[in-house]
C-alpha cells in the first residue's frame, strides 16, 4: 500500500482510503492513477494517456480524456489552480507530483480485505455500505490501538506482514439475496482460524444490521480463541495466563474474559471430542475461581461444583492429550488445585513432561515450584520458582504471577523477613497488587494498614469473610502441612477477627 498526502491507496488502485472514507477509481480512473504513479514526476502526454485507457491504435476521443482527467481531480479533491495530486502542462499533458509515503502496517491489528465479487455488480454500493457498517463494529469492540483497516484489493500475504489478522470476504447474489463468506486467517501464517457464512439483503440495507452484528461478534470471539489456542503449543507460560493475556489483547476486562466462557462452551457444543477445548475450558473454570470470588462472590456448592467439573473434565481428556506436554502441563496443575489426593498423578505427569524434548522447561517450572512448596520443601521450591523468574519479562503478568507464588511459599514458610522485602518490590512494580495481594499478607499482631482498613470497611463482615475463605480455597489449601496452611490465612483472619469480631473457620474440607 502507498500513501500520497491524505490517501491511501489499495495496491490495484482500486480504491483508496481518507479519513475513514473509501474512494472508488472507475477502470479508466483506475488506468490513470497507474499511469500517473508509475511515471511520477514525467510529463504524459495526451496520446500517451490515451494508449493507457483505450490501448494502442483504438478509437479514441481527447474529451473522454478530459472528462476522466475532471473526475479524477473531483475525487483526489485536487485543484486545477492548487494542485496536490495532478498538475497541468499547458501544450503538453499532465504531470503527477505528489510524492509516494510506504505504509509501515506494522500497527494494524485487522486488514478487511481482500473482498470478491463486487466489481461492475450492480449491488455493489449498498454492499460497501454493509462492509463499513462490519468494520465500524469490530474497530469499536476491538478498540484502539488495535487498527482495523478496510482495502478491497489488498494482498495481505504482500502487504501486511505486521497485521496479526486479516478478513477475506466473497459475495455471490442470488436474486435479492447475497451469499457472504467471510474467512478468517491469521496473517503471519495465513492458517484459516474460521469460515462464517452471512446472507444478506442488498435491497434492503438496514435489514441487515443484526447479522452483520453477529458476524463481528463471532470475528472477535474467533480472534480470541485463535490467540488462546496459541497457549496450547510450546508456550512458556501457564495456558490460563495465555488465555488471559488473548483477552486483555483484545481489551476485555477480567468480567469480559470470564464472560467469554460462552465462546468456548460453544466450542465444546461443536466437537465435545475436542481434547484441546476441553482443557482449554477447565481452565477457564480454574480462573473463575481464582479471579472471579473477590469481585463477584461464589457459594461453596459453586465453587464445589466448578472443582468437580474441572476434575472430571481433566481426568476424561487425559488420555487424548498423550503428545501435547503443555496440554498435560495444564491438566497436572489444575488437578493439583482442585484436589490434593491428585498429587502422586500430577507428579508423575510432570516427570513424564521433563522427560519431553520438544518442551521448554520454563512450562513447569512454577508447577514444579508450587508441588515441591505443598510438600514444605521450600528451599527446592524456591529454586524452581527462581528458574521461573529468569525466564519471565520484568513486569509482565507472567513475572508478577512467579512472584506471587513465591510470597505465597514465604507466607507458609514463616519467612516475614524475605516476605515484606519482596511484597515491597511487587507493590512497586504493579502497584494494584497492594490492594489484591497486599491485603492478605500482615502478620497475626501486625495492623491494618489504613488503606487495606478501608477496603474492608467497604466489604463489610460477610464480605471479609469471603476474601478469607478465597484465601483459603486458592492459596491455604495448595499446602499440606497444618502448620504451613494455617499460616497463610492467619494473619488476615487476625486482622479481620479484631475489626469485625468474626472468626474464620476453615472449610471442612481442609483435610482435603
């Protein structure tokens, strides 16, 4: 693609592109622009421009150059008297001055196009209309700064190697209906990720509004499923963070990603076979347990609920995921947290992924750290959190999650010394954890500090009772030992027993 001024023109020519508005160049139009750019700066002359519409030796008329030459200039919005794009050489021809800018595509997230079987169809306009209507929604769900562009004839394999996706769409009439195929690919490997199928009233344009809006919203959700999936191969981080950090690509929240559960029971819907989606979707419910308590609150039957599907979601698709050691990796972990009788099985899992020689060990690193933790072998624990740490992007949500787990093993271990120094570096380098993980960690005698008071104030008792019993179910409950359990939530249950006068019991399931 090639910018001149204000317009960005498609690689054909076909078109171009200006604040938002497309321009559509008519054949001869289209001859012209290229005439004109590939000789920029040289004077054409009137016959030369001719040959360029009609080809040498062809009946010809000097009006229709002026009448393409009149258009043409309308639609550039180029002045006769001023001109930007075309200037005239009295007694010679017309000469193009406007100087070509490459486009850097580096930052466009979505490229809409290539587009077929649109060109001289009398439904064209109306269906233009359609498609600016699709990119509008998908540039606003999607939000900036991820960039949707519109070009009909762009060669996005050429073009728009720094896109992550582009829409190819094709049309086919039927009387007053169009059949729309839309072909989403992802555009560094040009693999298809999905084919939808629209059909669409070109007589009647605002009719179509409500498909239109259901297509965008199947894009997106198949965007977020294709950056997940990517979790499942060679990743070195956990697939719940993979799949956290596809929705954050994309601008949802926390709320938004949990919500975007329906897209992957939908999946399941499609092909409950489908090993892959199945793990994908137990840890979706791993984070709705881990993320969703302490803004939305679950009953203990829910959460009971929640565990026993991953459970049995993890146990049924095990046998299905014998080649794919992130998919095992993921299935190890969540075993652990569901249920500590899985451990002996989530060990030997682990042991058989080290043993892959295809897998980056950083993958198991912080399992490993968190199995040898359970075990109160805190020293090996910290190692393997350590090696984790090395691998991890300083202030990524990768670096920040070792670093909770490794105040989680301080916080059972007794160790309040090492435990502040590296809470104090956590606040400083993601200061909302002062307030999400911070609040959890003063010592029995230690007090409020005035901002955790407050949130509790907020809260109130029951709901300073259900942080403890988050507490409690994600993190007390992932140590073996009486001692090292009783640890982690003592000091928080102190705390809110002094300002509340409310004392936490832990779950009768604590022997689990």
């Amino acid at each position: 693609m090639k910018r001149y001024i204000d317009l960005l023109f498609d690689q054909d020519m076909t078109s171009a592109l200006r604040n938002g508005e497309l321009i559509r160049f008519t054949k001869n139009e289209r001859l012209l622009l290229e005439a004109f750019t590939r000789k920029a700066g040289r004077v054409l002359t009137r016959d030369a421009l001719l040959d360029a519409i009609s080809g040498t030796g062809s009946d010809r008329s000097d009006r229709n150059i002026d009448y393409v030459i009149t258009r043409l200039r309308a639609k550039l919005g180029d002045s006769v008297k001023q001109p930007r794009f075309l200037a005239t050489r009295y007694g010679e021809g017309y000469v193009w001055i406007a100087q070509p800018e490459e486009v850097d595509l580096s930052d466009v997230f979505l490229i809409v196009g290539p587009v077929y079987g649109l060109e001289g169809e009398a439904f064209e306009p109306q269906v233009r209309e359609v498609i600016h209507h699709l990119c509008r929604l998908l540039s606003e769900r999607l939000g900036p700064p991820r960039k949707v562009i519109f070009s009909a004839g762009l060669d996005p394999r050429q073009q728009a190697r720094g896109a992550e996706y582009c829409l190819e769409l094709a049309f086919l009439r039927d009387g007053d209906k169009l059949h729309a195929r839309a072909v989403l690919r992802s555009a560094r490997s040009w693999q298809t990720v999905k084919v939808s199928k629209l059909l669409i009233d070109w007589m009647l344009a605002g009719e179509n509004e409500q498909g239109i809006a259901a297509l965008a919203s199947e894009v997106i959700d198949e965007m977020v499923f294709h950056a997940s999936d990517r979790g499942t191969q060679a990743s070195a981080i956990p697939l719940e963070l993979s799949m956290h950090q596809a929705a954050r690509m994309f601008g949802m929240p926390d709320q938004g990603w949990l919500d975007s559960g329906e897209m992957l029971a939908r999946k399941r819907a499609e092909d409950p076979a489908d090993a892959k989606v199945a793990v994908m979707w137990a840890s979706h419910l791993y984070a709705i347990l881990v993320i969703g308590p302490l803004t939305f609150g679950l009953t203990d039957e829910r959460r009971d609920e929640i565990e026993r599907e991953i459970e049995e979601t993890c146990l049924a698709c095990l046998p299905d995921v014998q080649n794919n050691p992130v998919l095992r990796a993921c299935i190890a972990k969540l075993l652990f947290f569901v249920d500590r009788r899985h451990l002996d099985l989530s060990e030997s899992l682990v042991r058989e992924i080290l043993e892959s020689p295809d897998l980056e060990l950083s993958v198991v690193y912080p399992l490993l750290g968190q199995l040898r933790a359970l075990r109160g072998e805190f020293t090996d624990a910290l190692r393997y959190f350590d090696h984790a740490l090395r691998t991890a992007e300083i202030g990524s949500q990768y670096h920040i999650y070792i670093a909770v787990l490794r105040l989680s093993m301080f916080l059972a271990s007794g160790q309040r010394e090492q435990l502040e120094r590296e809470a104090e570096a956590l606040y400083r380098l993601s200061p909302q954890t002062f307030y999400t993980v911070g609040i959890f960690l003063g010592g029995p005698d230690d007090p409020l500090r005035p901002e955790h008071d407050a949130v509790l104030t907020a809260r109130g008792p029951k709901g300073a009772l259900e942080m403890l019993k988050y507490l409690y179910n994600t993190s007390a409950r992932q140590f073996a030992s009486p001692v090292h359990r009783e640890r982690v939530y003592a000091g928080f249950a102190s705390q809110v027993e002094r300002k509340f006068g409310v004392r936490f019991i832990p779950p009768g399931t604590c022997g689990r």
